[in-house]
C-alpha cells in the first residue's frame, strides 16, 4: 500500500512540477499621451483588454495600460504580455489603439488570474470608436461631437453614463447599459443575446435583438424596435402627432407608456396573445387586432404570442 501512494506522489510530482517550478507572474503597466485636437477620432480595438474612457479637462489624451497575469510559466506569461501590449498609430486626425485578435488568444491549462486593461482620458471634443471582444468597454463623460459614438462587443458588457450626439451600439451576448444626462438624438442598437437598457431619452430609436431584453425610457419621438423572445418595456416623456412607433415581437410581453395628453393611433396586432389599452378603439371582428381611433402619433405594434400593453405612464414614477 505504501509503493502504491508513493507511486501516485510521485505521478502528481511528474505532472505538476514542472507547472509550479516554472509558473510566474508577469506584469507590465506603463503610459502615454498624445496630442488632441477637436473631432479627432479615437479608434480603439483591444480584442479582451477592458476599456475604461472617461473626459476631464485634459490637453492631451492620456492612455495608461496595466497588464497582469500570474500562474503560467514565464515564457507564456512574457509572451500574453506582449500580445496584450496595444499598439498605437497616431496621426493629426486619429489615434489608434489596436491589439491583434490573433495575437492575444488562449494559453492552455495553467493560467490561474490575468488582468488586462486600458484606462484612456480625453477631452469631451474627441470622438470614441471602442471594439472589444470580450473586454467590457466602461464610459465616462460627455462628447459632444460624436455622431455617433461606436461602442461594439462579443461578450463585453457596455456601461455608459454621459452624453454624445448620437449612440451607436453593437454586441452578440453583453448587455449595455446606457444612462444619458441629455437625449440622444439618435440611438441605434443591436445585439443577439444581450440585453439594452437606456435611460436619459433620445429623440429616435432603432433597437434590434433576438433574446435580449429591451428598455427605453425618458424617450421623446418616433421608435423601431423588434425582438425575438426578449421582453420589451418602452417609455415616452413626449410625443408628437407626426412620430411613428414600429414594434415587433415574438413571444415576449411588449409594454409602452405613453405620456399624458397622447391619444394614438394605428394598430395593435397578435396571433395568439393578448392586448390591453388604455387609449380609445375598436377591436376587429377576429379579435386579433385592437384598431386606436385618436389623431396623435401612429403606432404599428404586432406579436405572434406576446401581451401587449398599452397604458398612460405614471407622473410619479
């Protein structure tokens, strides 16, 4: 019994020695700065670095990169540091900010922790283009120019409080979360998986998902949004009789909340689901489709299963 378990130590001694003999911790943090100029674009595209981009009154954009990785052995962790080390091309008109997908990708068994992040202050007149595949992208700030601002992720979660002209974002399975303190005055999002969440109002919106979540509050004109089995939630502070409402839904629950003094009109359409309004019409003879009789802005909603709500939206919310 006892050349039994010294056999198996001694196994676990073949197998993992060389892994701890040889793990490391690798670590490299430095900085840059570069010169701003108004309406100069800031492309970053850093595959799974997280982004954090925040404006301060600053005169040159400050880029400060920290990358870590601890539990490999130290030609893989010199190796994912130097494929994790952004490469930057500036030019009067932009910077650039790339790490190589192909480069960056995955070390095998042993890696126990990696920290790979960008930290970027700019001035509000610069214009954000942030990629990432599976870094989550962090925004801080208002930037004015930007029409729109481009914030795009795999995986990456997006988390933005601030303001822009106009907001354009794109992810397969990371949610976004915006939070405007002036509307947009265009907000364009789609994702597959991921859920959208904007609060702060944008004159129009056009959102797209499959099984991703939808809520829009604070809005105040005309909106496109369509999903597959994600629950939609929409909200306006104002609308006016020429907007237009084009909504589309699968099997989810569609509520809208409209302001006081709307009366719309247009159609609301399901196959097998319900509708229930709090605004004047008449119901079809097949009881699918509930017609709006007012003069105000025209809504086209249609759902295969999902209930439809349409209600006045509470002043003291």
């Amino acid at each position: 019994m006892r050349s039994f378990f010294r056999a198996v130590a001694i196994a676990l001694m073949i197998f993992l020695g060389p892994v701890s003999a040889t793990a490391a911790q690798k670590e490299h943090s430095f900085g840059k700065d570069f010169p701003s100029a108004e309406g100069k674009k800031l492309v970053v595209d850093v595959t799974d670095l997280n982004v954090k981009l925040w404006n301060s009154d600053v005169e040159n954009i400050e880029v400060r990169v920290e990358l870590f990785i601890r539990g490999v052995g130290d030609e893989k962790g010199q190796r994912w540091i130097e494929n994790h080390t952004p490469n930057f091309v500036d030019t009067e008109d932009e910077l650039h900010i790339l790490v190589e997908p192909a480069k960056s990708g995955f070390l095998g068994f042993g890696k126990l922790s990696a920290r790979a992040r960008i930290a970027i202050i700019a001035t509000e007149s610069v214009i954000p283009d942030i990629t990432t595949s599976s870094g989550t992208i962090q925004v801080r700030g208002d930037f004015a120019l930007a029409r729109p601002l481009r914030l795009r992720t795999s995986a990456g979660s997006i988390d933005m409080v601030g303001a822009a002209e106009s907001l354009d974002i794109r992810s397969a399975a990371g949610d976004a979360k915006i939070q405007v303190v002036r509307p947009l005055e265009l907000l364009v999002a789609s994702t597959s998986s991921g859920d959208v969440q904007v609060v702060g109002g944008a004159r129009e919106a056009k959102v797209d998902t499959a099984s991703g979540n939808i809520r829009l509050e604070n809005l105040s004109g005309s909106v496109q949004a369509s999903t597959s089995t994600g629950k939609m939630s929409i909200s306006w502070d104002r609308l006016g009789p020429d907007d237009t409402i084009r909504i589309r839904s699968s099997s989810a629950r569609v509520q809208l909340m409209l302001p006081q003094g709307v009366f719309p009109q247009g159609t609301l359409r399901t196959t097998t689901g319900s509708v229930r309004s709090e605004f004047p019409g008449e119901v079809e003879a097949d009881g699918t489709t509930l017609r709006l009789t007012g003069d105000g802005p025209t809504f086209d909603v249609e759902t295969a299963s999902g209930e439809i709500i349409l209600t006045y939206r509470e002043v003291w919310d």
